[in-house]
C-alpha cells in the first residue's frame, strides 16, 4: 500500500472496504436523481452503464471480502449475491423516484455487472496476489 493510502488506512482490507461503501453510496445518490435525461446515442446503452456501474461493485466488494480472508470464489459468490440484491433494492426504490422506473432487465444487468467485476477481481488476484497482501 502506498505511503499515502497507509496515512489513511490501516489495511487492504479498510481500503476496499472503503472504495466499496463509496462507490455504493454514488451509486444510490445517482439512482435517486429525478427525471434524468441523459443523451443516449446507442438504444440500450443504459444497460452497459448498469453493467459498468454494478461491475466496479463486484470488483470492489471481492477484492474487500478476499482481503478479509475469503477465498477467491467464495469472495466471487458473494460479490454477485450482493450485486444481485442490491440491483434489486435499487431497481425497487426507484419506483418512488419521478421519472425512474423498475426494470427488470436494468437488474438482469446490475447482477450481471457484478459478476464481471467479481470475476475480473479473481484474475486480478492471480495476476497480482499483492492486492491482498500486506
């Protein structure tokens, strides 16, 4: 860990923990915009931004559940159950936001962004044990 990150943080694990609660929360704060009108030049291309968005989740949580001492699929599984059911909570409180709406597919996404990002954190992990070790 790098001298800067270690002032602020004790632990890998902290660190992940950290990136991960953040990038929940912008993730919740940006859901929660009412009647949002973004540009979209691709149809569709909602569901990559969801798949993206969902993908950093899974990265983030699996790199936290495996710098705490998980193994790499079962950090993998986990990732993806969380990203699964926050995907659906957040699919669901968007119900009451105006000018969002509930989507199935916009959730078929978010569990598939985390996913990927899980997965991309095992092959991380291989290529780069460091990421976890102190």
């Amino acid at each position: 860990m790098s001298r800067a990150a270690s002032t602020f943080f004790a632990t890998r694990r902290q660190l992940y923990l950290a990136l991960w609660v953040g990038w929940v929360a912008l993730t919740l704060v940006l859901t929660s915009i009412p009647n949002p009108t973004f540009a979209r030049p691709i149809p569709g291309a909602d569901k990559l931004e969801h798949l993206g968005f969902y993908g950093v989740t899974g990265l983030f949580f699996a790199l936290w559940r495996r710098a705490s001492g998980a193994s790499i699929a079962r950090a993998v599984v986990q990732a993806l159950v969380f990203a699964a059911l926050a995907g659906c909570l957040d699919e669901m409180h968007q119900i009451w936001i105006p000018g969002r709406a509930a989507d199935p597919l916009d959730w078929l996404a978010d569990t598939a962004g985390g996913g990927c990002g899980a997965l991309l954190s095992a092959l991380l992990l291989g290529r780069f044990p460091s990421l976890v070790t102190e």
